[in-house]
C-alpha cells in the first residue's frame, strides 16, 4: 500500500497525482502501481526461497495483459480457471510449462487446448474430469499431468462465498475418493498423476487452516504411499482492506515450512490477491451528494458493474477523497453509492465521510484484485478504463469502452 498515499493533501499512485489521471482519463478508472505489483510477488517469492517456488498467479485476479506481462517478467507462472484465462495467458508470452489449470467444469474443448498447449498440469476436481482428460489426452496421443484438488474439509474462516474447503463446497475431491484414484492410478494410461492442489479459500489471514489441511495431506501421503512431483498449495493469502492483520508471507512461510519439508515435491503456489488486491484503487467522480431523512447518499459515477465486491459479499473498501480539501465532515453516516438500479448498488456503507461536493473525486482502495476483472455491462455501463503507473510515467493498459463496444456482438437479426 505505500505507493499509494497523500502527498499535501493530494492523493497519489507512485510520484503520480491521481487527479491528473482522473481528469486525463475520466472516471470509473484502476490505477495500478507497478513497483507494488513487483514488490508483492518478490515478498511471496523471498518468503519460500527455500522451496523455490514456482508461484503461478491466479490470472482471474487481474486478467489485464500487461499485468500478466510485468509477472510473467519477474518469473511468474499462472493460474488459470478457463480457455479465455488459457487463451490470455500464451498471449502474455508465458512458458506453457509455467501454467496450471484449475476449474470444475473444464470443458472438451478447454482440454483439448490445454493439451495441444502442453501446460504443466491440470488440477482435477473430479472423477468424470480425470476420465476424460485421460481420453482426450490419449486421443491427441499425449500424456497429461494431474494433480488431484484435495478437498480436506477444513474451515479458511473467511467468507462463505469465497469458501472452497468445507464438504459441503463444489471444489476438489474429498480425501477418501482421492485415496482409490491414487490407487487405481494405472487405468488412466495417458495420465501422470503426480501432484496434490489446495486451495482452501481466499482473504484468508491465518496460517492455521493450510496447517490443518496440509497435515491431512501429510497423513495421506502415507497413509497411500504416494509419489509426488508437485505439491500445490493455492492461493488465499489475506490482506488488509480495513482492520484485518493478515500474517505477512514471511510468517507465512515460517508457520507452514516444517509440514513442507516432509512433502517431497516441487512447491506451487497461486497468489491473486496477495499480488493484486493492494496494488490497484479505482477512482471515481462525485455527481450529486442527496441528503435524506436519516442519511447522506454521495453518488458517484462508479458503481457495482464496475467493482462487485462490496454488493456481492458486503466488503469493505476504504474510501478516501483524491483531495482533502478540509477537515469538516458530513453529520450524516453516509452510503457511497453508484447510479445502477438496484439496492444493492454501493461501494460502502454507513461511513464518517469527509465532506464533499459534486464533481469531486473520491478513491476506493484495495481494488486491484478482482475488481475489474469482476465488472460488467450492467445497466449498459461501458467498462472502466486501466491505468499503470510507473514512477512518474503512467501508461493506459485498457481503453475504456465506448458506446459503439455495448453493441458490437449483439446482431441485427432480419425478420424479428
Ligand atoms: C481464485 C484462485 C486462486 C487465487 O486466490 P487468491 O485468494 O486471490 O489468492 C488460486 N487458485 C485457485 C484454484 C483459484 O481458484
């Protein structure tokens, strides 16, 4: 977070003014700083020196291609969840050996391109899946690695919704059925089955949960007497978004290394937020402050198409104004909302604000993982534009979207 800060009461992204950005390139706008973005992935990857990690980031973070390159620059394999992550990830000039594959519902299709792509390996969620990458590897005539998705029912403590460990959730493979596919390895003969993937849940900020899961893992190694080549931990390392106090990945690391000493396999890791959370903020314009009988609406020209996270799981962001202007505050709690029609459309809620008035600029915090890469065309909204900032250079990564882009796939159909 410290390339983003006030300097004489002007917020700041690196040596660059938001509020230059913000008039320059209007608003909604993510602005990115790429020193954070360089400096988060070297602390998770200092942290494991000892395991030389491969630390393949989780691509649905922050899918933006240049955002991709600048990891893939430092040394980043990735993480990807479907054909589009798969497809963006080879434009981004990554080595196909430094991807992996995870999702439940991988389709014929995106294993036949993941295969002909010779990606480092799949991480299988079920027994359907692992039949039909083995058929359809065998009928490209190659041989696919797999790692089973554990599933070890251990609770993340974070929130529900972004839960992926507890029994009753969809992902991965409870420890019982992994044990007879790892048993009845041979009848898939176009399979090397030599990993085991976690990914226990995300905003996690204790390392207590991926002890509890990796001594599962532990017990069953042995337990099956099993071969590895590759144990991939996941993502869900936590950040701070209001008063959370995440392990950094130093104590991370410390409090998970004595269980991975006695995994002898290759580490993966899969961090996205970790990299990204903290290293974007979304910049957004005050059109009308509404004063109402109980509280104070500030809207703004930002709303939930273009970061869900706060209507989706209730988040928090913090919110700051690009200018302090004064100290006064408004006397109301007020609700910082966008122009979507829907209730849950807000970007935060009940807070002691600062005052302010329409047209001024206003920053949320924490936005940079999946904050765009989250956003849509509700109300026919044209996505936000993207904006690395590098020192006191700042370059446009995406171009916003026009109105011409909200019909440009829909088709003009005779006869109807
Ligand atoms: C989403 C996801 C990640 C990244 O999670 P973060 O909490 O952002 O670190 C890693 N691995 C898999 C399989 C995922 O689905």
């Amino acid at each position: 977070m410290h390339e983003f800060k006030y300097k004489k009461n002007k917020f700041y992204c690196e040596d660059v003014a938001l509020e230059k950005l913000a008039g320059e390139f209007k608003t909604p706008l993510y602005v990115y700083s790429h020193k954070t973005i360089v400096d988060h992935f070297n602390k998770i990857k200092r942290a494991f020196s000892e395991f030389k990690p491969l630390i393949c980031y989780s691509v649905k973070s922050n899918a933006n291609l240049n955002i991709l390159r600048i990891l893939v620059k430092e040394g980043a394999g990735l993480d990807v969840v479907s054909g589009g992550e798969l497809y963006k990830s080879l434009k981004a000039g990554v080595k196909p050996s430094k991807i992996v594959y995870a999702s439940v519902g991988k389709t014929d299709e995106e294993i036949q391109e993941a295969l002909k792509a010779g990606i480092l390996f799949f991480n299988v969620e079920s027994v359907p899946e692992l039949e039909n990458i083995n058929r359809i590897a065998k009928k490209l005539k190659k041989k696919a690695n797999a790692a089973i998705r554990i599933n070890p029912d251990v609770d993340p403590e974070t929130h529900e919704y972004i839960t992926t460990s507890k029994k009753e959730n969809k992902f991965g493979i409870d420890l019982k059925a992994a044990g007879e596919i790892f048993s009845s390895m041979d009848k898939y003969e176009c399979l090397n089955l030599n990993g085991i993937h976690l990914h226990i849940g995300s905003q996690i900020t204790k390392a207590k949960p991926y002890k509890d899961a990796l001594k599962k893992i532990i017990g069953f190694i042995k337990a099956n007497k099993i071969n590895l080549d590759y144990i991939n931990l996941g993502g869900g390392l936590g950040i701070v978004y209001d008063n959370e106090k995440p392990q950094t990945a130093e104590s991370f690391a410390k409090a998970i290394a004595p269980l991975l000493r006695k995994i002898n396999a290759r580490l993966i890791l899969e961090p996205g937020r970790f990299i990204m959370g903290n290293s974007g903020v979304l910049a957004a314009k005050v059109i009308y402050v509404k004063d109402a009988p109980t509280k104070t609406f500030v809207i703004t020209d930002t709303a939930m198409n273009d970061l869900m996270r706060p209507s989706l799981y209730r988040a928090f962001h913090a919110i700051v104004p690009l200018r302090k202007k004064s100290r006064l505050y408004f006397k109301k709690p007020v609700d910082i909302v966008g122009p979507v029609c829907e209730t849950g459309d807000f970007l935060g809620k009940s807070r002691k604000f600062h005052k302010v008035e329409g047209g001024d600029f206003l920053v949320v915090l924490g936005a940079g993982a999946y904050g765009f890469s989250m956003s849509s065309n509700y109300n026919a909204r044209p996505r936000a534009a993207e904006v690395l900032v590098k020192g006191n250079k700042y370059y446009l990564i995406r171009k916003r979207e026009t109105y011409q882009d909200l019909i440009a796939t829909d088709l003009k159909v005779k006869g109807i």
